[in-house]
C-alpha cells in the first residue's frame, strides 16, 4: 500500500449541487431530491473525521446564463450566483476544509459536469487523489456528466446511489444515466461502504 493511499489522500467525496434550486420548493427542484442529504452527511461527517478531502461543486450561474429559458435554453431560472437558491441546503452541515467549485459561470456555455472550465482536475492530482466518491444532483445531468468526465480523465468514480436522485424528465433517465456511469467504468456503491472504506 502507498504512503497516498495510507494518508488518506488518494481518495475524496465529491458533492455535487446540492443547493436549495434543486431540492423541494426550489426553482428546478428533483423530485425527492431531499433523500439525499442524510447519507451525504454521513460521507461529509466521516470525511472530515479522517482528514480527507472534501469538494462541493455549485451551479454559480449569471443572470442570463445560456440555460435559461429566459434565454431560449431549456431550464428556469436557477442557482443564480449570490440568490438564495445557490446556497447549499441548509441542513447540510459542510467541513471548514471543504473545496468548493463553482460552474457554470459563463453566461455563454452550458456546464454540467463539475470539470467543465473549472480547475477540479488539476486541484485532485494536485493532492494526488485517484478515487472519487461522488454524490448529488442530479443522477441524469451534473452527476452523469461529471462521472463521465471522471472516468475519461481516469479517475476511479464511485457513484453512491443512495446519495443521487435524478430529475427524470423523460421516465427511467436516472437508471439509465447509472446504466451509461457504469458503462464508462464507474462503479456502483453506497454511503454506508464509502464511510467504511479505509
């Protein structure tokens, strides 16, 4: 075993948009989005037990991002930088050392995945990180595609599914957003292992 791997560095929880927008009463909010708080805590609780990296990723978006459908883009207004509904939840309770990463912050691109024009990559080999537990919102948009990217970039992805809800515009996309995540080679967990792993 590597001294990374024994210091803990080798691996991180990734957090993905987990803001008020996206969970009931928000402006674009994923049906029982709010179950994913609990076993998101318990990763965030055990992470910083052990010193281990934390990363939260955000929608951070202009007010007339290219999404919008004030803009002729396909989603409401939402997780406007600096509103209230690009807040985290507020029952998530978030370490001091998180990493936040902020995206979608071009008025111009549209950004679902936490590495699209951000530095996350360079941030994880940075600290030498080669697994990602990752969890969030949502399982058929900004987790898919920042799996995939994960996965292309290769890094181990690891895809809590008690801790990922999906917006299933169309019925099934979630399960087929985790059937396209495994396909790319991400492995399926839970909460529960991800807290247990050493």
């Amino acid at each position: 075993m590597s001294a990374v791997r024994d210091n803990g560095a080798a691996e991180a929880l990734l957090v993905v948009d987990v803001q008020r927008d996206f969970l009931p009463g928000g402006a674009l909010a994923v049906p029982g989005g709010d179950r994913v708080l609990a076993p998101l805590q318990r990763c965030l609780d055990r992470f910083a037990e052990r010193a281990r990296p934390v990363f939260l990723t955000r929608d951070w978006h202009p007010a007339d991002h290219c999404s919008f459908t004030t803009q002729g883009g396909s989603w409401p207004v939402h997780c406007v930088g600096g509103t209230p509904g690009a807040a985290f939840a507020p029952a998530l309770h978030i370490p001091a050392q998180a990493q936040l990463v902020s995206k979608g912050t071009d008025p111009r691109a549209e950004a679902y995945s936490a590495f699209s024009a951000t530095d996350l990559c360079a941030r994880l080999r940075h600290l030498g990180i080669h697994r990602l537990y990752v969890g969030g919102l949502a399982t058929d948009y900004c987790v898919l595609q920042t799996v995939l990217d994960a996965r292309s970039l290769g890094f181990d992805a690891r895809v809590m599914t008690d801790a990922v809800a999906a917006v299933d515009l169309a019925p099934g996309d979630g399960a087929r957003a985790i059937q396209r995540m495994q396909a790319a080679g991400a492995t399926l967990t839970t909460s529960e292992e991800a807290v247990a792993a050493r």
